[in-house]
C-alpha cells in the first residue's frame, strides 16, 4: 500500500542536515536526536491522506472478505491488520519504531525517509505529502512458510480472484473446458507477460485478431487455445520461475542472443542439479559432451525415489526465439526421459567415433550446439574463412539431430559436402607436406566428426565404408599426393608445385570416378615408375627416405588390387560416397601397413 512519510519538512537547511545525517549515521548522537525531535512539527498525514488510507484499509479489506474465505492466508493477514484500521494508532506505532531505529543507528537512511517528508517550499501541504510503499507482514504467515511478500503469496491471491471473477461471470456449460480440462469461459483479457532473465520479455498468447494472417488456421484467440484464468496464472509462475536469474545454467540458457534453451523435469529433485549442463552450459567448457551426459544421466537416475513418482521420469525441452520486438515464438519443443537422453548420447558418440584414424590428431566427440557453427562458416579456397556473419541453419540444429534419431539428414550432408569440395585440395596440400600446425585443423576435426555422426545416422559404420570403393580411392588420392611430394622433395630440391597430383584431382573423382581414375594412372606413371627405382637408394635424409618410396610404390599397388575388386562405382558418387571420399583422402593409412615399413625396402620388382 503507498502511506506517506510521518512528518513533513519544508526548509532547505533542514533538508540539507537530513542529507548528512542519512550519509553519515555515524555523527547521530543525543543531541542530534533531540533537533530531529525539534523538526517534527508538521504532521503529514492530513485529512486528503487519511481519506485514502481508509479506502485501503477499510473498503478495500471489506471487497476482499469473500477472497479470504477462498484463501486463508488473506483472511490471517486481514485479521493481523484490523488494528491498523486507525490512521493514527499505525502513525504512532511506526514513529516509535523510526525512533527506536535512530537511538540504535540503524538503518538510519531507511529511518528518516519514513519521519519526513522532505516537501517543496510553497506547495500546498495537503496535496504535497509524497508516497512510502510499505507492504504489511504477519509473522503467522512467516510460519506458515507463506510470508505476504512472497511469489507464492500474491499467485495464490491472483488465482483466488481470478477464480471469483470467473465464477461471477454466470454458469456455463458442463462440457466447456479449458486445454488442461478445467472448467472454462471465453474471457476477453490479453494473456499474461513474463519477464525472462535471458534477455527479453515473452507474452503467453493464442492467435492474436490483429495478425489477420493467422486466421487461416480457422480459430482465433480463445477458440485457438482455450486456457482459464488460474491456468494462465499457473502458467505465467512456472515461466517466470524456471526464467529467472537464479536458475540460469539450470533450467535455461542463452543459445544466442535472442535465443533461449529451457530445460527441466516434470517434478523438481529434492538436490539441485543442472539440466542444461547435458547439452553444453558455459560454465562447464572443460567437460567434453561424453563426460557431462553421462553425469547428467546418472544424477537424474540416481536420484529416483522408489517411494514415489520420480522427477526423472519425463523432461521437457523448448526453445523461444524473439523474433521481434512484440512477437516470441517456440522454435523447437521435446519431451524426453534419462533413458532416451542416455541412449541419444551414446549413439552421438558412436558417430563421432565412426571414423578412422588421422594424422592431424584423433577428432574430438562434437559438442551438440557446436554443430551449427560447421554449417554455417563459409570457407575459401586457400583455407582462409570466407565469413561467418550468416547463420541459416540455427544454433538448435545440433539439439534435433542429437534428440531426433529418425531426423533427415541429407540437407546437412549436403552442406558439409559443399565445405569438404572446397576445401580438399588445400587439406590435401597440407596433408603431403606434414604441415599439422595450420589453425584449419580444429574446424576440420569438428568437421569429420559431423560427417561421421551424419554416416552413423544413415546406418554406414567405419568398418563396412572403409573396405568401400570411395573410401579406398581417397586413399589412393593421398597415396597419390605423398609420392607426388617425395618426388618433389628429392628430384626437385623442395620445390613444391601449388596442387599435388592427387589433390588437382579431388573434385573431379568426386563427380566422374571411373574417367578420374584413368586420367590418375596416366599422370601418375612418371612418378611411379621413379619411386620404383628411387626405392633402391637407401637414402635416409629426413624428407628424402627411399624406403618412403618403397612403401608409397606398394601402397598404390594395394589399393589399386583391391578397388579393382571392388569396383562396382556408378558413373559419379552420391553425397554419402563423396563423405567416404573425403574421410579416405584425410585419413592415416593403416597400422598394419605403416609397421612394416621398413621390412618393404626390399620388395621385388
């Protein structure tokens, strides 16, 4: 309720003294208690104030006589207050209390600002007397875990009204219920706002009357969603609790600027835990994705109470997007459990794995929500990034992909591939001369990991695609690139051409395998035929090892052996050949093959 101060002051000495004692409580002692004693000469709770005082006090209590017998906290706070009811037996209570207060030099600014008034010279005492927002407490309601000034006071009030004012709107139909099946009357009034701590305000709504184009949908307003009145207020709490401050990396967390994730159970656990830490919360960027899901997924399990229905039984995710300043819109919604979380995270990091090995180091399991950054940087050919300032596919991408098993992925296929053609010569270069220090490398590994995510999702395991035609021609390629780069590095002093031959050769065996293969065995014979008697040399020079030779010249035979038994390749490669491709291109040659090196020195002709 807004009272007044106590006492009005007027005289700007006076103001300025009250200034300095409020900054400075130090300086209160018995003689400075003794003038703020003298000041108190003007009351301020004249005849205008009181008026308005006993229409809060008393009219307004009378008016809600009918919510106390609906709400017992009310009726415990109403009857705690009745003795108040007398403007000044509440003026003397709280001047005892301001001056117990400055006796104690406590609180002293909060003191003074409720005995005076600090008014302006000349104003009309009975207009001019200012506004104190003062809430009523009852030390019963404190007990009874519901203080006044609580969240759970004032919704418990708005659905008692709300329910009143419902019910004085006059019987209804039996059968007219709201979505969550409670007895429902249309009601004109907008629906409840909420202001959320991740950057933006929402506003709970149905199709609005004014956006004509939602029409189309049939129904409009409370036909399209029909929701009562203590529901919209349950809903209106709930948003607001899980959107606070307190619950951010808990319950919600900013994907982008304009984007937020929530997360959480349908029953609260009795140990707080973190429900966004699965998917990636900014506190926690040491834990891989492998560590943090199997930890969330034992908490949750682990918290099961055998007794009763457990909080890990259901969770349900959404993600609000502020797509303008009046329009918010749910962009992605699931309902999941622990079981179903766990088996999600486990086959994402199957397909992480579904790789083979790399010289540029073992890629790392992809982190969900680092997925759309892979699609959305475009690259140059140099390996240089083009932009990363358009983002057409959302952050939440990783999200369905790691939760929707039975999601379409040929359009993320797709728009990895066209990174990889653009990108495969430059790689390629890197690859034939050992250069593992570039910065491209990182984004490559998150890169190969997606394609192995997207392979494992098409059901294309490492061990099956790495016996496959695609698979073995990149490595032909690099098998191709290596004894191109040797040669190099032998015949022409280090003097490296821009594309090795291999690489000049990717994105045409991409498109037209069959005609590329034969255009790679033509260029290939000079180098071929020089390793076949460079092997021989015994040279050991660094760079410059004829054994090098040896093996590279046996690599291409055994690759070649075995594509000639495979090769069932139509006239070009589908996105998920070109996948294979490039994964074959980058990868390590086998284990098996680079312990027998040197034993291949003496190969015969």
């Amino acid at each position: 309720m807004n009272l007044a101060s106590l006492y009005r002051v007027t005289e700007d000495p006076i103001k300025k003294e009250l200034n300095e004692i409020a900054d400075h409580p130090e300086k209160l002692n018995c003689e400075t208690l003794e003038k703020i004693k003298g000041w108190c000469t003007e009351y301020n709770w004249g005849k205008k104030f009181q008026g308005k005082y006993k229409i809060s006090m008393e009219n307004t209590v009378a008016e809600l006589q009918t919510a106390a017998a609906r709400f017992e906290p009310l009726q415990i706070l109403i009857d705690e207050t009745k003795c108040f009811s007398d403007a000044s037996r509440l003026h003397k209570e709280l001047e005892s209390v301001v001056w117990k207060m400055l006796s104690q030099r406590e609180h002293v600014k909060l003191a003074l600002a409720v005995l005076f008034y600090q008014g302006k010279s000349g104003a009309d005492a009975a207009d001019d007397y200012g506004s104190l927002s003062v809430a009523l407490e009852s030390a019963k309601l404190i007990e009874a875990g519901i203080p006044a000034v609580s969240d759970k006071f004032v919704t418990g009030l708005n659905v008692c009204l709300l329910e009143m004012d419902f019910s004085q709107q006059g019987e209804q139909e039996a059968n007219d219920v709201d979505a969550f099946g409670n007895p429902f009357q249309a009601i004109e009034e907008p629906m409840p706002g909420v202001k959320l701590a991740g950057g933006f305000d929402v506003t709970i709504r149905t199709m609005f009357k004014e956006q004509y184009c939602q029409n189309r949908y049939g129904k409009i307003e409370n036909a399209s969603y029909p929701i009562s009145p203590s529901m919209r207020v349950k809903l209106q709490a709930s948003l607001e609790w899980i959107g606070k401050e307190e619950q951010r990396d808990k319950t919600w967390m900013n994907l982008e600027k304009n984007e937020i994730l929530f997360v959480y159970p349908f029953r609260m656990p009795q140990v707080p835990i973190s429900f966004t830490n699965f998917f990636g919360s900014s506190k926690n960027l040491e834990e891989s994705f492998t560590t943090r899901s199997e930890k969330f997924v034992q908490e949750l399990i682990k918290s099961k109470d055998p007794e009763v229905d457990s909080q890990a039984k259901w969770i349900q995710i959404f993600i609000l997007r502020k797509i303008d300043k009046a329009r918010t819109k749910v962009v992605y919604t699931r309902q999941t459990n622990p079981y179903e979380l766990e088996a999600c995270s486990e086959a994402w990091n199957c397909g992480c794995k579904n790789l083979p090995r790399f010289p540029f180091g073992e890629p790392v399991v992809l982190e969900p929500l680092d997925t759309s950054d892979v699609l959305n940087r475009f690259w140059k050919a140099n390996g240089e990034m083009a932009t990363d300032r358009f983002h057409p596919v959302p952050r939440y991408r990783g999200l369905e992909l790691l939760l929707e098993p039975t999601l379409p992925v040929t359009a993320d296929l797709h728009t990895v591939l066209e990174k990889t053609e653009l990108l495969s010569p430059f790689l390629g270069n890197l690859c034939a001369k050992d250069n593992w220090n570039h910065s491209i490398w990182k984004h490559v590994k998150n890169m190969v990991s997606l394609l192995g995510i997207l392979l494992y999702r098409e059901d294309i395991r490492k061990e099956d695609y790495m016996e496959n035609v695609p698979y073995l021609y990149g490595q032909l390629l690099k098998t191709a690139d290596e004894l191109h780069a040797l040669y190099c590095n032998v015949v022409r002093k280090g003097d490296f051409p821009p594309q090795f031959l291999g690489s000049g050769l990717y994105r045409n065996a991409s498109e037209t395998p069959a005609r590329t293969l034969n255009i790679l065995s033509q260029r290939i014979m000079p180098y071929y035929a020089w390793a076949k008697s460079y092997r021989y040399k015994e040279r050991t020079e660094p760079g410059k090892e004829s054994w090098r030779a040896a093996w590279l010249y046996h690599q291409f035979e055994r690759i070649m052996n075995q594509l000639r038994e495979k090769w069932t390749v139509p006239s070009r490669f589908d996105e998920e050949e070109k996948a294979q491709l490039f994964i074959g291109y980058l990868a390590a040659f086998p284990k098996k093959e680079e312990s027998t090196i040197n034993e291949e020195v003496g190969i015969d002709e």
